[in-house]
C-alpha cells in the first residue's frame, strides 16, 4: 500500500483533524460514487427510446422505469438509514455501493421490461443511504463554515456524471446496445468499492447512535418542510429531463446524435450550478435556495416557450442544468435543522429529490400522453418550481416566528 494510503488510514476515525491529502483523497472516493450514481440514474433518460423499442413498449411506458428507480431511493434511504444506525459510516458505504453495483450489472441482463423495472427498483434502494452518509463525512472533515463547498465536492461526481458519465454512456448505449451502458455503471461502482476501502479511515459507531434518535428527525417540522422543498421544487428539472431525448428529436427536429450534446450541456450547467451554488450557500444557504427556486420559475417557462427553436433549446436546458446551484444548500441546510439526527435526515433527502424525480417523469409523461408536445414539460416544470418556492417561504417564515430552525 502507497505511503498516501497509509496516511489516510491512520486518520483518526472522527475525522477532525485530516491532512489536505486525506481530506482529497476520501473525497475523491466518495465523489467516484457520486459519479456512478449519477450515470446510472440520469443514462436511462437519454435511452428511453432504445429501451422502449427493446421490450415493445411506449416512450411514456418506458418512463416508469425512472420513476421505479426513483421509488426504490425514496424507500431505501430512511429505513436503510434507521436500520444501520449502529453501523460504522465506512461500511455503510461499502454494502451500499456493493449492492449499487450488482443491481446495475443484474439490470444489464434483464430479459424483460418487467424484470428490467424491478431491478431498477433494487438499484436505486441504496441511492440515498450512500449520498446522505458521504454528505456527513465530508461535511465533518472541515470547518462549519465550509460545509456547504464539502457537501458540493461529494456531489460534484454527480454533477461530472451528467457533463461526462451519461454522455458517454447514452452513446455507448447506442452504439452497441443500451445493457452496455449499465455494465459500465456497474463497473464504476466496482471501482468505487476499491477507493473507500482504500482511503476513508475505519470508524467507530457515533456515541449514542440508535433507531430511536434518528427516527427523532421525523418529529421536526423544518425537516419537513426542508424535505417539501426538494420533492417539489426539483420535480421540474426531472420532468424536463427525463424526456429530453424526446424533446430533442421530435420538438427541435435535431438528429438522435443531438441528444448526447444535449445531455452534456445540462452536464456542464449542472457543474456550473454547483460550484457556484457552493460558495453562494456558504454566504447565504436560504438565500441561494430562495433565489434559485425563482430563476428555474423562469428558466423553465422560457424552455416551454422556445424549444422548438434549437438554439434557444440548447441555452435553456444549459440554465435548468445551473438550477442545481441550490442542492448543496439544502442537503446543509436539512443537516442543520435535523440536530442529532443527520443520518436519517441527510438521506431522506434524497428520497425526497427521488419523489421529485418520480413526480416530475411521471406529470412529465402524463401531459405528453395527453397530446402535448414535449416542450410542454417546461410549463410542468414552472409549476413545480412555484410550490417549492411557497413550501420554502412557509419554512423561512415559520423559522422567523419560533425564533429557531
């Protein structure tokens, strides 16, 4: 083992004082995930026609498969977060990401649409437990007032994901066959296992961690109207997404060799978004949540407005992506308001971006179902934008009477 290594492992399993190396490298691991995380849930939106024509159903139909992901991290992450309360935070990450990894490889070989939906199921159960414990990891190894750039670090894997991992997978998936990108998801989640063995130290279960302080979270208003926000709000970046393919092809009347370069500029938007949102969170958490939540109001009306004109189509999925500047913030901002239960809370929030994902391509699906152009998500889109938003305010003003979060 290299002396890097060694270095890392003898931190201290607290993680209070860790050199610069180490703190780069357990983020590195921990961003790897995010990455394949990332690509295997965002790949099948780009494949949705492949997939569809594979198993002989519709588009829309096809869609369900997203939404089965997303059911799969809204269950998984608080019941696996309760049950692994006594868990070191090290292993945690292991089981998940083995389990993460063999969903994926298993998905690539499923032989019907039915079974291809359960295994996406499957795969997205240890989704939220992993973003949520490597959140708290990477937040505890810095100062208070940078936990918001640490959180955006780990996430930055996923952000990459979008700008790089699905691009690259939505073409090897139609270049050779769709299985083929979720064998390389697979493999990444493999790769990922080897880093956190490697770099993050083994820890201790936290001092008094049980079932019942984390199911204590559930008691706290503002973790729920926290929660409310990301269900809500972000459910108009996925009923966008989820059908940009769609949006690509058959509104702007752009080739399917489009949709990769499509992909990759939501790609680059969402990495914009994200160091950027980083430090504004660091600033100002409800700040960056509050202004945010307005410019994707608008951002997504104008995409509504204008994707049938190509240029127009590529700026506005560029700024959808930028919208991701207020996640950071409000995975810190539901640490901070779920006290001594941050395991549970920090994963839920994934859950509840994950039911923003299964409302967003389901409401997504159902308006293209109901004869609408894809363009018309947008408009789905501003909607879900504009209850996040009165959800926030309730938060903020609540806060403001009680005189604490």
């Amino acid at each position: 083992m290299s002396d890097i290594a060694v270095e890392v492992l003898d931190t201290q399993t607290s993680l209070e004082t860790p050199s610069r190396t180490a703190i780069a490298l357990v983020t590195l691991a921990l961003a790897v995930g995010s990455f394949g995380i990332g690509t295997g849930e965002f790949v099948i939106m780009g494949l949705l026609p492949e997939v569809a024509d594979t198993f002989g159903v519709t588009t829309p139909q096809a869609g369900h498969v997203i939404s089965a992901y997303a059911l799969g991290v809204v269950g998984g992450a608080p019941i696996i977060a309760v049950l692994a309360a006594k868990m070191a935070r090290r292993t945690l990450l292991l089981l998940m990401m083995a389990l993460f990894a063999a969903g994926n490889i298993s998905s690539a070989f499923a032989p019907t649409f039915e079974s291809f939906t359960v295994l996406r199921f499957i795969t997205g159960l240890p989704h939220g437990a992993y973003f949520g414990v490597a959140a708290l990891v990477a937040a505890s190894m810095v100062p208070v007032h940078r936990r918001v750039r640490a959180v955006g670090q780990v996430m930055l894997g996923l952000t990459i994901a979008t700008l790089i991992g699905t691009p690259i997978a939505t073409y090897l998936g139609q270049l050779l066959e769709w299985r083929a990108a979720f064998m390389m998801v697979g493999g990444v989640g493999l790769v990922t296992m080897l880093l956190i063995a490697l770099f993050l130290p083994k820890d201790k279960v936290e001092e008094g961690a049980s079932i019942t302080r984390e199911l204590g979270a559930l008691k706290r208003i503002q973790v729920w109207l926290t929660l409310g926000v990301a269900a809500i709000g972000f459910g108009g970046m996925f009923s966008i997404f989820s059908y940009v393919a769609t949006t690509t092809t058959q509104v702007a009347g752009l080739g399917t060799a489009m949709v990769p370069v499509v992909l990759a500029l939501f790609g680059i938007g969402m990495n914009v978004g994200n160091i950027v949102g980083s430090r504004l969170g660091d600033i100002s958490i409800k700040g960056t949540i509050g202004g945010m939540m307005i410019f994707n109001v608008v951002i997504m009306t104008l995409f509504a407005l204008t994707a049938a004109n190509p240029v127009m189509l590529c700026i506005c999925v560029f700024l959808i992506g930028c919208g991701f500047a207020a996640c950071p913030a409000v995975q810190t901002r539901l640490m901070d308001v779920a006290a001594d239960a941050q395991t549970l809370a920090a994963a839920s929030n994934h859950s509840a971006f994950n039911i923003a994902n299964a409302l967003g391509a389901w409401l997504g699906g159902l308006v293209i179902f109901w004869g609408f152009t894809a363009a018309a998500t947008g408009y789905v889109g501003a909607v879900l934008s504009v209850g996040g938003l009165a959800v926030f305010a309730l938060s903020v003003a609540l806060e403001r009477r009680t005189g604490h979060a």
